[in-house]
C-alpha cells in the first residue's frame, strides 16, 4: 500500500513543508520573536525565533504525518484489508491542512494582521467535525481509524451502526462548533468543552447500548462480540493502562508543587527554582529595587508555567521583556533592574515578597556602601 499511494504520500509530505518555503523566502521580514501559541483568552503566551517558528512546526508535523500513516498502513495491512478509499484519503490530507493553517496564522500574526485566533479556531474544529462526520460511515472495522470502543470492534454490525450513528453526531457537534466561533470567548470555551464530550460519549454509549439490543434480541450472541486480541495489542494496552496513571500523577505534580527559592549570599543571592534553571545575580549589578504591591505579568514568551509557577522570560507593556521568578497566588512582586534587564521575583505571598524586598534591599545598600 505504501508503494501504491508514494505519490500520494510525497505530495502531501511537500505539503506541510510548504510554510517553510515561504518563511525562508521572507526571513528578513520577520520579527525576532514570533508568536506560536495562544491561550484561552486569545492572546499570545509562547514566543520563538524565526528559526523554530519557520523550521520546528513543519518538520514536527511531518514526522506527525508519516507516522500516522505508517501506523494505519501496517496494523489495516496486518488486519487483512485496506481502508475505504474515502478514509484514507483524510489521513493523507489532515496534517497537510492543519500544517497550511497553522502557518497562515502564524505568518499573518508575525506580519502585524490582527486575527481572533479564537474565532479561526472554532471554524477550523467545526470544519474538521463536519469532514469526519462524513467520512465516518464509510470507515471500515480496524484498529487506527474510527469509534474504536470494544463492542464495536468486536461486532461488523455494532461498527456499521456505530459509524452512521456517530457520523450523524459529528456532523451535528460540527455544525454546532461553527455556531459557537460567533459566541464570546467565555461562553465558547465552555460550549466548545460540552460539545467535544458529546462527541465521544454519544457514540460509545450508543455501542454498548446496541450491544445489549443485539443480546436481549438474540440477533447476536456473546461469542459474537468476542474480541480477537493479538499479543501485541495486549502488551500495547498494558503499556498504555501503566503509562496513564503515571503521566496524570506527573501532570499534577508538576502543576500543583514546586517552590522558589532566594538564597542570600555575601556578594550575590541565587534563585533556586524546582522544574526550571537557578539564576544567581550579583549585589553591584543590581541598578534599581522596587516593590510593588500589584502586578501584571504579562504573557509568558519562554519558560515554565503551571497553576502554581510562573518562571522564565515574560512579556508586558511597562518592561517589555523581562526575566520572572514568582508564585501565581501573590499579587505583591519586586522588580529589579539588572545590568539594564529587567528581574521580576515574587514569594509565596505579599508578606512574604516584602520581606524578601527588605533582605535583598539592605543587602544591595550594604554592598554600595562596602564600594564607596
């Protein structure tokens, strides 16, 4: 089968590329950082240099692309059959449309186009679920592609219902999902959120509940919906039940601990920072402290942020761009200007910030005192 859609495959791998064609024909052009990521609200929360925006997202897309296909060719291939010619053809085309996308929005924003990343989104999503919807019925049973709960891999008859029922479901949240781009962002997000569960509870339940139909009917019988488990599959559904439980508990982990610390020494204090790289300044290069009692961060251009942590380079309106070590939780904050940089630090609270202003105050006093 590979060799029978090369063409194919290479068309649409140039696809994706594309972007990066266009990126290093306007590499002059293009600002020193570049806006890659977006968060809930709309505006911007990641930067990069033209060099990763340009070559990093193509390139991580392509290798997203080949291995889909690689994955879906070998298990179908394995599975005795091929896919319908209709399904196939959205595996080959997916990636290459995210990847157009993704770039425009990208380049657009980066050359001063004012885009609601939101709205674009939400139309792109419905676009997608529409597609899909369509696409589904025509799915045949495998393993990579479609609404692959137990029943319905077990059963030709529970996958058919499956497919056009769920088909019909997808193409509803779609249509739905494009409603929701003209909605405010708030109600967006919490639409958006209700409709995406929808679309993958509706069909599961509606598996199991044609299932027990079959059964109680006797159209089917439970030998019917014996499931044919390779070796490998059992050993990839092992790996998969251990790897869930331990990448949640790292999730949590990482979200709702970590500290900072500031050490105080005789000529210099080190951040210590969990998750992130320890920044140690010295008292003669520090130019300015002040302590604030309300602060804006801004958007984070480089770094580590969770619910608990905001560590690394930052962005906002008053100091540009600026270094921050600090807790989500404080409002209070010190700003230090460091060999004409910007250094923002934050405790756990606004006590404990101005305390930590006061050490670090009377330290950088006493070292301008022990020059003079």
């Amino acid at each position: 089968m590979i060799k029978k859609n090369k063409w194919r495959i290479l068309l649409s791998s140039l696809t994706i590329l594309l972007p990066m064609v266009f990126g290093v024909a306007m590499w002059e052009k293009l600002p020193r950082l570049i806006a890659i990521h977006w968060g809930f609200d709309g505006n911007a929360d990641t930067f990069a240099g033209p060099l990763a925006a340009v070559l990093f997202m193509p390139l991580v897309l392509l290798a997203v692309h080949l291995l889909c296909i690689f994955i879906t060719v070998r298990v179908n291939g394995k599975s005795g059959g091929e896919q319908n010619e209709k399904m196939m053809r959205l595996v080959f085309w997916i990636i290459p449309f995210i990847s157009l996308y993704a770039s425009a929005v990208i380049y657009g924003t980066a050359f001063g186009l004012k885009i609601r990343i939101s709205f674009l989104t939400c139309l792109l999503l419905g676009v997608m679920f529409v597609a899909i919807g369509n696409y589904l019925p025509k799915c045949r049973r495998n393993r990579t592609m479609g609404i692959k709960v137990k029943w319905a891999l077990a059963n030709d008859e529970n996958w058919n219902a499956t497919h056009r029922f769920g088909g019909k479901v997808w193409v509803v949240c779609g249509i739905l999902v494009l409603l929701c781009a003209f909605l405010p962002e708030e109600c967006f997000m919490v639409s958006g959120a209700i409709l995406l569960v929808g679309a993958a509870l509706l069909p599961t339940l509606y598996s199991y509940l044609f299932y027990k139909k079959q059964l109680a009917s006797g159209d089917a019988a439970l030998e019917d919906y014996t499931l044919q488990v390779r070796k490998s599959d059992k050993i990839a559904g092992t790996v998969a039940l251990c790897m869930i439980p331990v990448l949640l508990v790292s999730c949590l982990v990482f979200c709702f601990t970590g500290d900072i610390t500031v050490k105080m020494g005789e000529d210099s204090f080190t951040v210590l920072a969990d998750y992130y790289e320890d920044l140690n300044v010295c008292y003669e290069d520090v130019e300015s402290i002040e302590f604030r009692e309300n602060d804006d961060p801004g958007s984070r251009i480089n770094g580590f942020g969770t619910p608990r942590l905001l560590m690394g380079w930052f962005k906002n309106d008053e100091l540009g761009s600026y270094t921050r070590y600090s807790y989500t939780e404080g409002r209070a904050c010190i700003v230090l200007t460091v060999k004409g940089e910007a250094l923002v630090l934050g405790a756990k609270n606004d006590e404990e910030t101005k305390t930590l202003y006061d050490q670090l105050k009377d330290a950088i006093e006493k070292q301008k005192k022990e020059e003079e």
